[in-house]
C-alpha cells in the first residue's frame, strides 16, 4: 500500500473551514484514499474515501488532485469537537488492511 | 444500531494471567478486526476476520489469541502477556464486501495493564 504525508500539526478557527492536506505520491490505480480521525481517548472513525473524483458527505469534503499524488480533506465550518487527529490512508480497498501513519493533530480553536 | 461494543473498559493483568477481551457488533457486518494503539502512536493492525475466518495475522506473537466464534462476536483472547503489551486494543467491524473493507467501524476499545 501506499505511503502518505501529512503535516504533523494545524490550527484552525472555530466556523471557519479547516483544509488538511495528504500527499500519496506513489498511489497506484486500484488504490483508495481514506480519511479517518480520532477524537481523544476515542476510537477511530471513518470520515470519507474517494478513488478520482471528489466526494462529499454530511461530514467533509474530499478533493483529490487530477494526478492522484495528493489530497485535501475538506471540513467546511470546523467546531471545537472536530479536534483530533486526522489520519489520510491509501488501501486497495478489498483486503480490510489499514495502516495509519502519524496523522495530522487538527487544534480547532475559538 | 450503529455501535461496535467491547468489554472491559479497561483491564489490569499479570504476566502470568489469562485474559480476554470482548468485541461485538450488531450491524451484520461480516469482517472484524483487532488494532493495538500505543500512546501517541497510530493503531497497528494485528488481525482480520472475514466471514468468521482469520484472513490476516500481522505476525502476532502467539500470547495474543483471536477467536471469531460467530458473524457478531470477536474475542482476543491473552496468555503470558510482557509489560510492553501495555496498549488501548481497539475493535473494528465492516461490511466487508470489496472496498467496503475499509470503511471500518470503531469500538471505543479496551485499555490494558500488564503489570
């Protein structure tokens, strides 16, 4: 499976939107992106996935590049209880097989 | 019911202990998993279940002992566990047909102490 990229850290303003960035500059065609997050002593959840085109649920948005070797997750008004940590995870998608990197520690402040 | 449950909230064990964890989903999901979270770190996969078989081991260390004894249940059951063992052990459950795999639901998971 793919690596990924993220920033380790990011600030954002409370209703404003947060964008946090994923490279996958070795993804490969049957590949998946996922964006999980983890609230603080909480387990993971799932928040969207995409294979091209860009997706968008009741949650976030997810904006991946015409190449594929990058992505952006989208959340359009962040709130206090959207910190976390956000993992992005390239998968084939049929195996259950995620492995999650560092992540990126979104602080969403007032 | 959208919830992956797992008991206990929390255990305290010595190495020469038998343990074991508890998972269960009532959401018809047909693969389920175990993660080991260390602090600060990202949970690592340590076993798939598909369709109440072991599709995947991580090279897990035989202290450590799954079960899937039917569609809704997942059990890891703990022999001999190290100090380092120490984790959050977090249970996920998905539908489990092709990339559906990977939209994984997350029970609040198990913190264990190996004394």
């Amino acid at each position: 499976d793919a690596k990924t990229t993220q920033p380790t850290s990011m600030d954002c303003a409370e209703g404003r939107a947060a964008n946090l960035p994923c490279n996958h500059s070795t993804i490969s065609g049957n590949e998946y992106v996922y964006w999980y997050r983890q609230i603080h002593s909480q387990g993971p959840q799932y928040i969207i996935h995409g294979l091209k085109n860009n997706e968008t649920n009741e949650m976030a948005s997810l904006i991946i590049t015409e190449d594929r070797k990058s992505s952006t997750l989208i959340l359009p008004h962040a709130t206090l209880r959207d910190t976390a940590v956000y993992y992005c995870i390239v998968s084939s998608g049929n195996t259950g097989k995620l492995i999650f990197g560092q992540g990126t520690t979104l602080q969403v402040k007032p | 019911d959208t919830e992956v449950t797992q008991t206990p909230k929390h255990l305290v064990m010595g190495m020469t202990n038998k343990k074991s964890l508890k998972c269960e989903q009532h959401m018809g999901h047909r693969a389920m998993y175990w993660y080991k979270q260390k602090a600060k770190k990202p949970p690592e996969l340590m076993f798939v279940y598909s369709y109440e078989k072991l599709s995947i081991n991580e090279s897990v260390p035989s202290r450590f002992s799954p079960e899937c004894p039917n569609s809704s249940l997942l059990n890891l059951h703990l022999h001999a566990l190290q100090p380092e063992d120490s984790a959050l052990y977090l249970c996920a459950s998905s539908r489990g047909e092709g990339v559906s795999y990977n939209e994984q639901f997350f029970g609040p998971g198990t913190r264990l102490t190996v004394l």
